[in-house]
C-alpha cells in the first residue's frame, strides 16, 4: 500500500450552467452518516430561484461543504446523472488509474472517511465548513488497483449475505408489530382469558369492528366511552401548586404506555393547555401521532394533577370500566381505523373531534374480567416488547460486524 493525498485521488471540477424557465432539471440531495447521494426532485427552471447552478455526472464523488462532518457525501450514480447542485455541494472527478470507484465508494461510506471529513472541517460550532485544502492534503494509505478489485470482490459477497440476514430481521419485526394488534383485538373479545367458550356467541364476527354492534360474551355490555368516562374534563387548583407538564414528545406511542413528565406551577399551565389528573386516559387527537397510537394513562403525576399539550382528548373513567382497560380501547385497530375515517382540518393538521370519541361504542366486560384481560395483555406485550428489542439488538450487531469486517477487507486502519 502506498501513502497517498486525497488530492491526488480527487479533483475538483465546476461545470457550472444557467438554468432556463422551461427545462426541467433534478435536483439532488445528500444524505448524512454515508448513506450516499439520491434524487430529491425534478423542477422547472422557472420553480428554481438560484439560476447558477452546476452540473453533476455519474461517476463523480460529491459532498457537501456544510455537512460532510455529518457524512453527507457519496458517487454520483446513473439515474442522477446531469442533475444540477448549488455552490454548497462540491462535486469531484475519481482518478480512475488508480482507483477502483466500487472500492472508493466503499471507503467513502466508512466511519473513517467519516471522521477525516470532521478532521479537515473549520468554524464555530453550529457553522463549521470542510476546508478544502486540509481535505485534499489529508494522507490515506492506498491499496494497489488489484488489491482494490478483490476488495471489492469480498465486500459484495459479505453484503449479500448480510442483506438476506437484515431483510430477515425486518420481516421478523414486522411479524412482531402485527402480532402485537392481533393480541389487543383478541384481548378485547375476551380470547386471552380463561373463559368458558360457551360463554362465547358468534364472537369471531366482532373480531376487527369492536364498534360495531354484534353478538358479544353473555355478560358484557355495549357502552359508548361517554357512558364510561367523563371526556375532557378541567382542574381547578391552587396557582403555587406543582404539578405535571407533558407535551407530546413525552409521550410513546404504539402499544406501550409510559410517559415522562416536567414540573411546573398550576399557574403556569392552566390556560392554554389540556388538563388532566392522575389515572385520566389521554389519546392524542391529531394525525400521525393518532394513528401511531400515543395514548396512555397518567400516573405518578406531581401532586396527583397534570396539563400538556392542547392535542390531546382526555378520559376520566368512572367505577365501570378500569383506565387500563380503556386505554386498550383506545389502542385497538377499531377506534384507530374509525377515528381516522372521521379526520377534520387541512392535510398535516388533521384530528378526531370529541364526538367520535364521545360516541365509540365497545363491549365492556365486568370489572375482573376487564383486570384479568390488562395483566394478560400486558404480560404478552412486555414479551413482545422484549423479542422485539433483542431482533433490534441483532440486526445492529450484524450490521456492525460487517462495518468492521468491510473496514479490515478495504484496509482503513493504517
């Protein structure tokens, strides 16, 4: 291997053109962490506010100037080829005579060209820029031009092998994400508990639609949630007294049901803000975080009291019916897919209004079944949750592994 300057690896090129009102040109964009350069749009000229722009090719390596410490870089491949860049975006042609551009292109979405990009970037924090001639000075050591090919040989045969092994590991997790709504639906239909399945009348019709009316076990009861629970209710409490502050991000979604909490005084948070108090079932009511199911019942709140983010609906449940048992309610594939179906308000900005939740109807069990169903379905989702972290776990570490095998293969450690 010899030592070599990027600068001898690279060269700077401007082809810079004059856009025109009526051609339609690409535009590109960077993505960060090495993951390369891809088509962004396709804009009249007359669309496009800066007319001098550059012309990019396939082949050529680009990055761009502002978040190549960030990996934003990577080749220039067919489809965007002719695409147009502004001056943020350098754009460099690969000395092919001593350069694999598979190889290259390898290299460059390594953690190592990561971290020389950082190296040669100067400025403030927040508006630090690659510095060009500290970038084509910096010294690598390259392999020989056949080195490169079986390199590259290498890395292909261990990417498709971990290619099929992630493509697995996502099918898994999604097999693990619909086994989670199959359990709920089954957990609302009284299927995870021990009863007697005499008990049970033409139930397999509710399964999916628990709003709807069907035959349902003998000793449940269709209830609508405004018979249940009292629906955006408000506190009144003293201005000094602490409370609970949650605003959405603090609030998970899916099938879990946890939150965090700031503290802040009532009278910071009364006005303007959504009210609730401690065991209340809060469901977000504005898209997407409705259809990623943020909803959750409120505990260990400051002071037992709490206010948060307006886009919420919040339930106070009465003795009939269990909070936790609501939530589940609240959760299931029925009052998503109907609440969605309602959606009011400008694309972005849609919701479910209080209506809807008021009036979803749902068969309630009694109040021990209604225990026996939360503890049975909690217990399967912590299982769930806990398969699903550690396929998470293995897919990263299979992707690690082949990071450090693809970094020894290219021969990044000097």
């Amino acid at each position: 291997m010899n030592k070599v300057k990027i600068g001898k690896l690279l060269t700077r090129v401007k082809d810079a053109i004059l856009l025109e009102d009526n051609e339609e040109y690409k535009r590109v964009t960077i993505k960060t962490k090495g993951q390369g350069v891809l088509l962004r749009d396709r804009k009249k000229g007359s669309e496009i506010g800066t007319k001098r722009q550059f012309l990019i090719r396939e082949g050529q390596f680009l990055l761009s100037k502002i978040d190549a410490r960030y990996g934003a870089f990577g080749i220039v491949g067919q489809d965007i080829d002719g695409a147009i860049i502004t001056g943020n975006f350098w754009t460099y042609e690969v000395n092919s005579d001593i350069l694999n551009i598979e190889w290259f292109n390898l290299f460059v979405s390594s953690s190592k060209f990561i971290k020389i990009c950082e190296e040669a970037s100067s400025g403030t924090t927040n508006r630090k820029y690659l510095n060009e001639e500290k970038f084509l000075n910096y010294e690598l050591f390259l392999p020989s031009k056949s080195e490169q090919d079986a390199f590259v040989n290498k890395c292909f045969k261990y990417k498709n092998k971990v290619d099929l092994i992630a493509n697995e590991l996502d099918k898994q997790i999604e097999n693990v994400k619909m086994l989670k709504e199959q359990l709920l639906e089954e957990a609302l239909q009284g299927f995870l508990t021990d009863k007697e399945k005499t008990e049970i009348i033409n139930f397999q019709s509710v399964q999916g639609q628990i709003g709807n009316e069907s035959n349902i076990p003998l000793n449940w009861k269709w209830k609508k949630i405004k018979d249940v629970a009292d629906v955006n209710p408000r506190n009144k409490l003293d201005d000094e007294l602490e409370v609970s502050f949650i605003p959405m991000a603090l609030i998970e979604d899916g099938y879990s049901n946890k939150h965090s909490s700031e503290i802040k005084k009532w009278k910071e948070i009364k006005s303007g803000f959504t009210h609730f108090r401690e065991n209340d079932v809060v469901v977000a009511k504005i898209t997407p975080c409705f259809e990623n199911r943020k909803s959750v019942v409120m505990k260990n709140l400051t002071n037992g009291y709490g206010a948060g983010t307006t886009e919420l609906h919040v339930l106070r449940s009465h003795e009939i019916v269990l909070p936790e048992y609501l939530l589940l309610i609240v959760k299931s594939k029925s009052f998503i897919e109907s609440g969605v179906a309602t959606y009011t308000g400008t694309a972005g900005q849609q919701r479910v209004k209080k209506d809807f939740v008021s009036n979803f109807s749902f068969p309630l069990p009694p109040i021990e079944e209604q225990r026996k169903i939360v503890n049975k379905f909690q217990n399967m989702i912590e299982y769930c949750e806990e398969t699903h972290e550690g396929i998470i776990k293995t897919k990263s570490e299979v992707l690690e592994l082949y990071e450090t095998i693809k970094s020894g293969i290219v021969f990044l450690e000097e």
